[in-house]
C-alpha cells in the first residue's frame, strides 16, 4: 500500500515538473515573439547614415534576410530567457 502511495506522489511531482515547464517554455515564447515583434522586418531599416553604402549593401537580399532573421530571433529568446531567471529565480 505504501508503495502505491509513493508511486503516486513521484508521478504527481513528474505532472507538476512537465507543468511548470510547459508554462516556462510559453512565457518565454510568447515573450520573445513580442521582442521579435519590436524590430523591423527588413535588415535594412537598421542602417544608420553612419555606415557606408558598401556596407549597407550587405544588407540586401535573401540570404541577408535569413541571417537578420536568426540573429534577432536568437537575441531575443536569450533576453527571454534571462527575463525568465529574472522573474522566477531558482530555489536552491
């Protein structure tokens, strides 16, 4: 009987544990997509006049897009995540 018991409580701290991961894992998505959300969509609506024009053609074209788009989604789950340790330090 005891044994049951025991089962019971580990398979509820599992529940419990995927629980507050699976809200850990939203929060952060959900917070990174609002990040997302604040940057321009075309690399090139982050030059500056201060940066020559050869440099500003970097910015053009797909491949262009692809790595903005990585960089500022790989930037901005990170500040999430820091966000996160922030909101909900760790106990021990």
């Amino acid at each position: 009987m005891n044994a049951f018991r025991a089962y019971d409580r580990i398979e509820e701290r599992r529940w419990v544990e995927q629980q507050l991961t699976e809200e850990k894992e939203k929060w952060i998505d959900d917070r990174a997509n609002e990040l997302i959300a604040m940057f321009p969509t075309d690399p090139l609506a982050m030059r500056s006049m201060f940066i020559s024009k050869e440099a500003c053609m970097a910015l053009i074209g797909s491949e262009a897009q692809e790595i903005y788009n990585d960089y500022i989604s790989r930037i901005c789950y990170a500040r999430a995540e820091e966000e996160w340790q922030r909101r909900a330090p760790c106990p021990f």
